[in-house]
C-alpha cells in the first residue's frame, strides 16, 4: 500500500506538475497514456477556473478560431476572442463560487480529437460537462468546446414548484 500511494505521488507530480489537490481520475489503471494527457489537460482547465488565472485558462484553448463553449442556460458562443470573453464574464459572475469537487469522468480519444465528460459544482449546483479537445502538432492537448448543462439531480431543479425550470434556472444564475 505504501508503495502504492508512493506511485500516485510520482504518477501526480509528472502528469499534473505536483499538484495532488485535483486529481480525480489518474492513476486508475484504466486510462491509456494519450488519455492521462487530456486528462492532465481538463485538470489544468479546471484548476484555472479555480484558481481564476484568466492566463491558464487563455492557455488551456487551442490557438485557433474556431473555438465555441455553451454555458448553463446561455446560447453557443463562437470564435477566439468571444470564447474568452465568456469565461471572463463567467468567472465575474461566480467568483464567490467554488468551481471544484470533480467526479464522474470519463476520456475518451480518437487520433487527434478527444473528449472528456465530468459533472462537478458550481456553488451549490452540479453540472455535466464535456470538453473536446485538439491535439496540436506539439503534441499538447488543447479545449475546441466546452459544453455545460445544469445536472438534473440537484433536488430543487427536478421538481420546480411553479411549473417553470428554465425560469427559475435563469434566476439562479442570473443569466
């Protein structure tokens, strides 16, 4: 057992530069190297979220226009610069909010494009999401799309008392 968690330890500091504080799914066993490498990638996402680090998560998106993200209750967003708009926005919106507590993910990789799916908090909420990624000729996995949608086991979303789910999410949310 010791050798073990000695193993994660090594397996945490290479793959996520150290920091153990996030990792939810590495060193399982069950994910190829390709795929512990956009694991690594969500990782740092979403430790840029967390962190709120507007250059991390700059640097998370490929260098490309063709960038699009869908926030909870908010309609597709396109290109570049609108995309980091948006998490500017975002992270303006939350800051009080924690962004962490990550579980349920899965990688998924296919030559050059990859996904992840996840459901982690946003404040009080949880949220399903999928990121596809973008292998760069560097090798380094790089966001094309983030999709996120309010998870429907959040009691209080699953039976709304007036009859009206996207209104009482958009108050939420203060969308």
């Amino acid at each position: 057992a010791a050798d073990a968690g000695l193993a994660a330890a090594t397996l945490a500091g290479l793959v996520f530069g150290g920091e153990t504080r996030r990792i939810w799914a590495a060193g399982d066993g069950r994910l190829g190297p390709e795929a512990q490498r956009v694991l690594a990638a969500a990782v740092r996402f979403y430790r840029a979220l967390d962190d709120r680090d507007p250059r991390a998560l700059e640097n998370a998106w490929a260098p490309s226009e063709d960038l699009t993200v869908a926030h909870p209750g908010r309609r597709l967003i396109k290109g570049r610069d609108a995309v980091l708009r948006s998490w500017d926005a975002f992270l303006d919106d939350h800051a009080a909010e924690p962004l962490a507590a990550l579980d349920d993910v899965d990688v998924t990789v296919r030559g050059h494009l990859a996904y992840a799916t996840c459901l982690h908090a946003l404040g009080h909420h949880h949220v399903q999401a999928t990121l596809v990624f973008t292998k760069t000729p560097s090798g380094d996995w790089k966001l094309k799309h983030h999709h996120a949608s309010l998870h429907c086991d959040d009691d209080h979303l699953r039976e709304p008392t007036d009859g009206r789910l996207f209104d009482h999410i958009t108050a939420e949310f203060h969308l």
